[in-house]
C-alpha cells in the first residue's frame, strides 16, 4: 500500500503464503489490523518511510524472514509500528 493520505482497515481476514510481504505500507499511509492471521509469508507486516500501522488481537507465525518490520530511513517523516494483545 502506497500513496500520501491512504488508509487501510483490515478485520477477520488472512495473509498467508505469500513469497514478499503479506501487508507491506510506505509512506505516509496509515494501517489498522485487527482479528487476524499473517502466516506463512517472507515477512508477515513491512512498514517504511512514515507508514504507521496499529495491531491488535492478530497472529503473527511461520514468517520466514521477520513478523514485522519496520523501517524509516529516509526523510523527516516517522515509521510507527504498534502492535498490542498480538503473538509473533
């Protein structure tokens, strides 16, 4: 997901067996994931350059790589990652 302004809400669903990333966010976009599964990917959850993302009450197994993974390398904006009431 890219794009300045964008927002994501994800409920109840499943990100598995993906080869990249099951979610993956950069810029200033916002990500709000609840009740749900990410499996089986490279890397479960990717934020970059300002994305900021809220977890709640999600499953994070079997990610090859990372379950989440945040990242804010480049320009004045903040990568936010906050994950609650979650495994990985």
């Amino acid at each position: 997901m890219t794009g300045s302004g964008a927002s994501l809400t994800a409920e109840g669903c499943v990100f598995a067996n993906l080869v990249g990333s099951g979610i993956h966010a950069q810029g200033a976009v916002t990500l709000h994931v609840r009740d749900s599964t990410i499996r089986g990917n490279a890397i479960g959850l990717s934020l970059s350059n300002g994305a900021r993302a809220a977890v709640w009450r999600t499953a994070f197994s079997r990610n090859t790589d990372y379950g989440a993974y945040a990242r804010g390398d480049t320009g004045p904006s903040q990568t936010v990652l906050d994950i609650s009431d979650s495994t990985i």
